[in-house]
C-alpha cells in the first residue's frame, strides 16, 4: 500500500495542505479529486518525493520512505506523471520514453518498452517524431509510458486528461483502469469526476489544502455535496 498520513505541506509562504492522509492500493484505482488550487498537485509531488514535507509520513508497503529522494523512490516502484507532462519536446518521442528506464538494466528496458508499446499501440509509429510535435493526447501516452518504463507498483497521475480531447480523455482513463487491473496501485488526480469515479475504487476530495470527503467512488459519487459541486447536480 502506498499511504500518507498527516502530511504537511506548504512552499515559501503560509502552508498549503493540513493533516492529509490517504492510502492507495495495489490493484486500485484510488482518486483524489478538488478544486483548482485544492492542494491536489502538492500531495502528488510530496508522495513522488519532489517536494519535502514539513510534517507527516509517506510509507511504500510498510515502509517509510518520507526522507528518501524521488529516485529512490522510484527504484522502489513509485513513479510519477506530472501535471503538464514535462516532456523534452526536441528529443524524440523514443527517447522520452527510455529516460523513464535510467534505473533499469538493459533486459528489463526492453521488457517494459515491449510492454509499453502493447499498451499504447498508437505509440510505435510515432517513436521517431518530435514530442512537440505530437497531439495532447498522444504527448500525455509518452508520459505515461515513461513512466512505465520503471515498471513502478505505484502510479500517480496528476490530471492525466486536462487538456485532452473526449477520446482521449476516455482512453487515458480506460488505461488507468487498466494498469490497476493489471495490479498497479494507482493514484489518480482529476477533474473529471464522473468519470475518474466511474474507474476508481475509493476517493477523497481535497479542499483548501484538507481532505473533506473520502469513501468508495459508490459512496462519494451518491453524495449530495459531490453532486453538487463537481456532477453538475445531475446524477
Ligand atoms: N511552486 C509553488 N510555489 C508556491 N506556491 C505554490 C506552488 N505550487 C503551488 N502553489 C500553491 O499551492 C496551492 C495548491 O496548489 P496545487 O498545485 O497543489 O493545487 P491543485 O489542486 O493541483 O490545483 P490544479 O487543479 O489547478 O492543478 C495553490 O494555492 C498554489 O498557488
Ligand atoms: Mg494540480
């Protein structure tokens, strides 16, 4: 299980997020849902190890791994997709992909590339283009089988879909679903409720910087203030 508990966080000034906690576990889809400024990006990058905490821990399957940098953590199979993707747009769409396997040897490299392949088969005819040059959609399945390149047991997406055209959209969620089939743990931040909810199996929702909501995706897609808030009050 990948847990957080009482975290802390905050940049420069005043603190950010207060006392969140949340687990997430193998085989799930959990989702962490909120407004824009919530807070949701700060407990990715705390989790991922790519801003320090002020306060609380971050355990990976028991262990905790608050201090240990984001590498390690990856090496520990925690990976992160970052919220606008971070992709080097003059290198090619191949070798983005292979930057996500510096921790790997060169069997498994071409294990997980076979696999990443598999799992987007948009992706082999464009290896050889620029990542600028690719669509959001496209650009958003390069960053994800980036990440999968380190074979992680632990997956956060930060708003995989913003962006993204319906179809898109659809895909990316559907592959979510997916990898947590497949027995990743994933953590899926996102502004499409319905449909993150429709993937996953527990969330939480996070305002200003706390956790307000948290429950099966049953539950919270039935609650009013859910409904109301972010389903439009039509489900
Ligand atoms: N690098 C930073 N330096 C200072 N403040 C920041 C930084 N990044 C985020 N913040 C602030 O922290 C708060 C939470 O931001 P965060 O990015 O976690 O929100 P979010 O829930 O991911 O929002 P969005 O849905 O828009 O991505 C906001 O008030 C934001 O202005
Ligand atoms: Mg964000």
């Amino acid at each position: 299980m990948l847990s957080a508990d009482g975290l802390e966080l905050g940049y420069a000034g005043a603190p950010v997020v207060r006392g969140v906690g949340l687990s997430v576990s193998p085989g799930q889809v959990f989702a962490l849902l909120g407004a824009n400024g919530a807070g949701k990006s700060t407990v990715a990058r705390a989790l991922a190890g790519v801003l320090p905490v002020r306060g609380g821990t971050v355990t990976l399957d028991g262990v905790d791994i608050t201090s240990l940098s984001s590498n390690d953590r990856v090496r520990r199979g925690l990976s992160l997709v970052p919220e606008g993707r971070h992709l080097f747009g003059r290198s090619t769409v191949r070798d983005n992909i292979l930057l996500g396997a510096y921790t790997r040897t060169r069997h498994q490299r071409a294990e997980s590339f076979d696999r990443v392949m598999e799992l987007f088969p948009q992706l082999p005819r464009l290896l050889g283009k620029r990542a600028k040059d690719l669509s959001g959609g496209e650009q958003q399945m390069v960053a994800v089988g980036r990440a999968l390149m380190a074979d992680p047991r632990y997956l956060i997406l930060d708003e995989p879909s913003l962006g993204l055209a319906p179809i898109y959209v659809d895909l990316i969620l559907r592959q979510a679903g997916s990898l947590a089939a497949a027995g990743v743990g994933v953590l899926l931040i996102e502004q499409n409720v319905g449909k993150a909810l429709d993937v996953a199996g527990g969330a939480a929702v996070i305002e200003n910087g706390t956790v307000s909501l948290e429950g099966s995706a049953d539950d919270l897609r039935r609650d009013p203030r859910v409904v109301d808030l972010y389903l439009g009050g039509m489900s």
